[in-house]
C-alpha cells in the first residue's frame, strides 16, 4: 500500500467526511479500511499503541451545517465518592476521584457542543445552559477503542445526530488510554453527566449515545449511575457496541477479513483491553477483572436500566457483542445492517430514532 493510498484515506475531507454521513461507502474505500485497520493492529502487536494512534485534522464542516465549541467542566461538588464491589475497581475509582478534587489532573476536563445549523439558533446554543425546562439533549461517548476521544472520524456523525433529532450534542473529551487508564474514562463521562444535570438539564430528558469503546463506557456510567443511586438518562443508544472485554465473541473471527478491526486476544498486553486497564495488579486475575460490569457491560443488569436501544453491522467484528447484549437485556432493541462492518456502520441512514 503505498503513501499517498495511506493518506488519502487519512485525510477528512475526502472519505467519510463529505456531508453529514448519508453518502453510501464505496467498496474501493472500504477495502481500503479494512487494509489499513490490519496494518494498524499488526503495528500495534509490533510495537504498541502509542506508535499507531494517527493525528488527524478536524474535518472542514461549513457553518451552514453545523457549529462546534470546545467548553470546560468540572467534577459538582455535590457528586459523592464512588462505592462498588470489587476493591480493586474501588481503590482505582477512589484515585480518579481525588484527583479530581486536588487537581493533579495536567488537562482539565472539556466537551464539544455540537449542533445543527437548523439547532443552533443562537449564541446561547453553544453554551451549556438549557435553552428551556424540558430541553432534550444527547451526551454522545465517542468511540476510539479506548485511546482517542472526540476523534475526528465522528465530528460530521455529531452534527448528524443534531440534525435528526433537533437535539443539541455534548460530547465529553474524555482522557485515554495509555496515559489515563480505567477507569478514568468513565469518571471523566459520568463526571460530564453529572455537570450537565447540575446546569440544569433534567436526567430524564438526557439520550447517552456511545459508539463502539464509547458504548462500552456509556453503558459503564449508566451502571455506575445504578450503583451511586442517581437519577439515570432517559434511554441508552449503542452502535457497534464493544461490551465484552475478553474478547470471546465468535465474530471476532468469522468477520476478521470483512471489518476494519484486527484482533489481538486479551491476554496480550497490546491487546485493546490491556491497553485500557493497565497494570494487572498483584494477584488479580485479569480475565475475571475484564468481566466487570464496568469493563464488560455485557455482564451487568439484565432487567433494570433505562430502554436500551442497539445498532450493529452483520459484518462487524463486533457483531457478536451487539448480539449477547440484546439477548441480556430483554428490553432491548436490536437493529441490524446487512453487509456493514466496523466502518461502514455510520455511513448509512438514520440510526438514531426521535
């Protein structure tokens, strides 16, 4: 493959960038992602992720589509140190909190507020303020298996998403792996939501919206919501969801040569799961940590939870995760796509129903 090939698949204003997203994907360009995803996880079994990870440039969205603003947040005073059941995930939650609280953090928290041109009426719209009692809203959880946030590739998916429901888009630059570990990421979004609710945004009228690692931490909060007793969002929204850290799931083989993600079991420690947990502490068994609810929502609450709504491409190396998901909760709804994989999942229609 050469470098001008590499490039242009890399670069945002050509590819998955055009419009808002509802242009069908090519079978040249999807070829040519499915290449390059292999070529990114051969690199990363070489040499680890931190060599892999591209920096890619903010695509090019007129304003007449859409607007975007970076904005801080920080922890409420008011939200209460973590309690759960494993005291391992205790003692790393409880770290993340004080850091918190003492500021050790170098980068401070922010989101993106993003919203469609027929959305964004007005200065105030890109603030955090609810415009009126009862606005509904969506905190989308980027995907970027587990060590980018806020990735480019998803930017136009924001406006999108704002445009279909009318909705404005907060999206929470969380930090990532290598350098911040779990459960960091999910401290980060639950800390966002719980910002939003102390603006004065109502839970109930909150869509959390997780796309691929993002699901697994949006549903990760969700449950961590659950276990602090806090008001929970009014549904749950998961496309392409990654649910189950041991990566176990059949798919991850039968669809190996049609998606974008390669796979690297979970026992190795440049594997996507290793990479995002960290250290293995002493004596602790790292398949059955990486079965947590908070690591592997697949293993948390079957008939509790907000409605629960789940999108996945049959040829989605993940499409297995998608499948045990909606077979756990009974509550949920599974849609299908036929033929999409990893990549192609975001380039069809509407995925988001009003």
């Amino acid at each position: 493959m050469d470098i001008e090939t590499v490039n242009r698949f890399l670069n945002p204003d050509i590819s998955m960038m055009q419009g808002v997203g509802d242009i069908e994907v090519i079978e040249e360009e999807n070829t040519l992602a499915i290449q390059m995803g292999h070529i990114v996880t051969a690199k990363a079994l070489e040499s680890g992720v931190d060599s892999v990870v591209p920096t890619m440039p903010d695509p090019e969205i007129p304003v007449s589509v859409g607007q975007f603003r970076i904005v801080p947040y920080a922890m409420p005073a008011a939200q209460q140190p973590y309690v759960v059941d494993d005291p391992v995930i205790q003692a790393r939650l409880a770290r993340v909190y004080e850091q918190e609280q003492t500021g050790e953090l170098e980068e401070p928290n922010s989101m993106v507020v993003a919203c469609a041109s027929s959305v964004c009426t007005s200065e105030q719209a890109l603030g955090v303020k609810p415009q009126s009692s009862s606005e509904r809203i969506v905190l989308y959880v980027c995907g970027g298996g587990f060590v980018s946030s806020d990735t480019a590739l998803l930017k136009w998916h924001y406006v999108r998403v704002s445009q279909e429901l009318g909705q404005r888009v907060f999206v929470p630059r969380y930090h990532v792996a290598p350098a911040h570990v779990f459960p960091r990421a999910i401290h980060d979004v639950y800390t966002a939501f719980m910002y939003l609710v102390q603006q004065g945004f109502q839970a109930q009228d909150i869509t959390v919206l997780g796309i691929s690692a993002g699901a697994n931490i949006a549903l990760a909060v969700v449950e961590l919501l659950h276990i602090q007793k806090e008001p929970e969002p009014s549904r749950i929204v998961v496309v392409a969801p990654c649910v189950d850290l041991t990566l176990s799931m059949d798919s991850w083989t039968r669809n190996h040569d049609k998606c974008v993600l390669g796979y690297i079991p979970a026992d190795n420690p440049h594997s996507m799961p290793r990479v995002y947990y960290g250290d293995v502490e002493p004596g602790v068994d790292v398949y059955d940590m990486l079965r947590h609810p908070l690591l592997s929502p697949l293993f948390g609450r079957a008939h509790a939870g907000p409605p629960l709504q789940i999108h996945s491409g049959t040829c989605d190396a993940l499409a297995d995760d998608a499948i045990a998901l909606a077979q756990h909760v009974p509550h949920a709804e599974l849609i299908t796509y036929p033929g999409r994989n990893h990549y192609t999942i975001l380039r069809g229609k509407q995925q988001l129903d009003a």
